[in-house]
C-alpha cells in the first residue's frame, strides 16, 4: 500500500473541509483549449478577418501616409541640405582660389617693393661712398702736400743743423773753424 504524502495529507484529527465548487470548477475545465474548440471556429475567424481588414485600413488610411510623409519631408530636406552643403564647397572653394592669388600678388608687391628699396638704398650708399671717398681723396691730397711742406722744411732745418754739427765737430777736432764754401761742398756731395 501506498504510504500517504505528509505534504498534501493533513494530520489525522485536523479540521479539513472539501470545498464543493472546486470540484466543479476543475471538471469546468476539463475540455480543450478554447481557441482550438471547433464550436467557435467560424465566429473566430470572422473576427479575424473584421480585426485583420480594420488593421490593414487603419495602416493604409493613417499610419502608412504619415509616415510616407516624414520619410519624403526628410528626403526633402537631406536633399536641400545637400545642395547647400554644396554650394558652400563651392564657395569656399572659390574664396580659397582668391586668397591664393591675393597672397601671390601681395608677396609680388613684397618682392617688388623690397627690391626697389634694395636699389635705392644700394644707389644712395653708392654716392655717399663716392662722396666720402671724393672728401677723403681731398684730405688726403691736402695731407700728402702738408707732409711734403714740412719734409722740404725739415729737411732743409737738417742740412744747415747737419752744417752747424760739422762745423763744430771740424772746430773741436782741429780747433779751427771750417771754411764755409768747402763745408757747403762737403753738404752738397753728400745730399746727392
């Protein structure tokens, strides 16, 4: 014999009462499941057809042109945002090209600008140097005639000192006085 479950089998002398209508709802539910009862199929898919063909009308008159609608409203605007976006490349592009050729040009006018300063200061160094070598050529000319002044002087300061120291040198060692035309002779022989 079967021993009983302590689980489901209460206690002996417990207070337990069968309730009646769970009976009744468990034999309730004893048939099959309701969408596969073959009693209710036609009201079924009559429902079917009414949910499915009001769905399909909904999706067709509302839903489907709406967003038929956003989809075309963003093509829309893609399409203009594109052209725009082009354009712009097209201007900056366009003000690119001009701001390559105004910096040639610019850097032309540097060029040209720096070099005629070049020039000009190069010129204006030219006769200045010219001047100052014209002034240093006249100072040097006024020098050279001073030198040649003051050699001619110095040198003619020589012969009559060179004449005096002979004459003396002559008086002390002979202790007579030389006589002035042979000391001038002696000068002469020796300045040639």
């Amino acid at each position: 014999m079967a021993q009983p479950n302590p689980l489901t089998t209460p206690p002996p002398g417990a207070d337990t009462q069968l309730v009646p209508g769970h009976v009744e709802h468990a034999e309730a539910h004893s048939g099959a499941f309701p969408p596969f009862e073959t009693a209710g199929f036609l009201s079924q898919l009559i429902w079917l057809a009414l949910a499915f063909g009001l769905l399909y009308y909904l999706m067709d008159k509302v839903a489907l042109p709406r967003i038929q609608a956003i989809l075309h409203a963003r093509a829309e605007r893609l399409r203009a945002d594109l052209d725009q976006a082009q354009a712009m490349k097209t201007e900056a592009d366009a003000a690119g090209i001009a701001y390559e050729t105004a910096l040639r040009d610019a850097q032309g006018k540097a060029r040209d600008i720096a070099q005629t300063t070049r020039n000009e200061l190069a010129a204006e160094a030219e006769t200045k140097r010219k001047a100052l070598e014209a002034e240093l050529n006249a100072k040097l000319s006024t020098a050279e005639a001073t030198i040649r002044t003051r050699t001619e002087a110095a040198m003619g300061n020589v012969r009559s000192i060179a004449g005096e120291a002979a004459s003396a040198i002559v008086e002390r060692l002979t202790g007579q006085a030389p006589d002035p035309a042979t000391l001038n002779r002696a000068l002469d022989a020796t300045a040639h």
